[in-house]
C-alpha cells in the first residue's frame, strides 16, 4: 500500500471556546497539521488552540467566510486540505475513509461526505440536513470558496465520495438555535442588499410556506419526528426574517440589523472601498 500524502485541517475561529477543544482532538490523529485563523475571539480560543502541539495559529481580521477560508488555506504545508468547522468532528469510520483516500488515486481532486447533524437528542436524517454531502477534502490549490454568507466550493477536477459522517453539533438548543437564525437572517438579508435585491411581497407572505412545505413534506423531515416539525418551522421562520430584514434596509435611516456588528453596516453608493484589513499574526 503507499504511503499516504500529508493533509492540513483548516478551521477559521471566533469565541469557540466551548467547541475547538473537541474539534481540535478530533482530527488530531488523521491531519499533519492544524491551521486556525481567529477572528481576534475575546474568549479563550486563541489559548486553547495555542497549546495544542498542532496547531499553526494566526488572527486575521474577519472579512466574510469565503475570503477566511481562502486565507486560511494559504497557510497550509500539506499536499492536501480538509475544511472543519469548530462545531464538526471527524466520526471515526470518516477518519478512515480520508487516511485511506489519501493513499489512493493521484488523479483525483477532492472528496466529499455527509454531514450528520444531532438536535434535542436525535440524529437528524432528512429534511434537507442529511447527507448535505459537500467536497471538504482537496489538493492544495485544486479549490477555493466563492460567497459571502453561503459559501460554495468550487473544485477543479474530479472528485469521489467517502463513506463516514462529520458530525455537526450547529446548535446547544432550541434558544442557541433562534439566536443564529436571528444573526444569519441579518447577515443574508444584508447581502441581498448589497448584490441589489428588492423586497418582495410575494416572497414575504408565500416564501416561508414554501420553506415548510418543502422542508417537512418533500423532504422528508416529518421521518424526524417533533424535531423535524421543529427544524421545518424554524426555517420557515428565518425566509421570513430574510426577507422582513431586506425590506427594514430599504427603508430610509436603516444603516443595519441592529444585531451585526459595525462591520456589517450598509454600504452607501458613493462610499469607498474599505481599507485592506491588517496583515495576519502568526503564534
């Protein structure tokens, strides 16, 4: 059997102090290297991941997710990528599949496999959650992310699917769960409205029906039981806050949801550019 080529774990950070130990510990067998880049978190984040003996550690100014992963992925030395989120972990038989994937086919590019998430005490396996497969292994320079909230993989070349879930721990609870609806809601809404998207009624008033029907009855999230009622409900609520919030920016004096950050404010038409965020610390 060959050798297998050396892999880098990417993960970009914010105050996760409750979850990168576990994430950390989770890939530490299967990566060469860990690169973390931190959003300057206030937590102790940047302390937990200093200490781990592999992990590469920088902060960088948070610009969106797309342009953090991509700059993350410049620091890596390995021949190949495996993007994690804090929130993830490696499941034992997904561990496997990669150490075995990477002593095989030279001509392929990347791999992608499913990701498996538990919410109030139940893996969820339908309703648009399972398998969410997406490409998170590649060579080095054989990808990059495009987008600024939503952000998709764009691969050159071939690419094969692995066998074991990356579990994805999203949410504590139903409170945890609101409360990043709430915030993404904002951040989509905002990007709407940068890229010139317009309220529409019709989106407002049919969207979030479409959202449930679509979540509970097409795919399947009844199978999931009262947490599968749950999730179709929630995300019919955050179509509506999407659009709720695009039509709140278009109204005169909104700079931005008051629950992003500054960095996240509005963009006048006659603003310029903003300045090149600062050069990344390395510890």
């Amino acid at each position: 059997m060959s050798e297998r080529q050396t892999l880098s774990a990417i993960i970009i950070t914010y105050n996760e102090e409750d979850n990168i130990r576990a994430c950390l510990d989770s890939v530490s067998d299967t990566v060469d290297e860990i690169i973390v880049v931190d959003s300057f978190s206030t937590d102790a984040t940047p302390e937990i991941c200093r200490h781990h003996p592999k992990v590469v550690f920088y902060q960088h100014t948070f610009d969106d997710y797309s342009s953090q992963r991509n700059r993350a992925m410049e620091y890596a030395s390995s021949q190949w990528i495996l993007i994690i989120d804090a929130d993830e972990r490696l499941s034992g038989e997904l561990s496997r599949s990669i150490l075995d994937f990477l002593k095989g086919d030279p001509a392929v590019s990347g791999a992608m496999f499913p990701r498996l998430t538990p919410y109030m005490q139940r893996d969820i396996r339908h309703g648009g959650w399972y398998p969410n497969q997406r490409y998170r292994v590649w060579r080095k320079g054989a990808a990059h992310y495009e987008g600024a909230i939503h952000e998709r993989v764009v691969l050159q070349g071939k690419g094969v699917s692995l066998k074991g879930d990356l579990l994805h721990y999203t949410v504590k609870d139903l409170s945890d769960h609101a409360d990043n609806v709430n915030k993404f809601s904002s951040i989509a809404a905002l990007d709407r409205y940068h890229k010139g998207k317009k309220f529409s009624l019709m989106r407002l008033l049919f969207k979030p029906a479409g959202k449930f029907i679509e979540t509970y009855l097409i795919r399947l999230g009844l199978l999931d039981g009262l947490q599968g009622f749950i999730i179709a409900v929630v995300s019919s609520y955050y179509s509506f806050l999407r659009e709720a919030k695009l039509f709140e920016l278009q109204l005169p004096g909104s700079d931005k949801p008051s629950n992003l950050p500054d960095s996240y404010r509005k963009r006048g038409e006659s603003e310029s550019p903003a300045p090149a965020p600062p050069a990344a610390t390395r510890s």
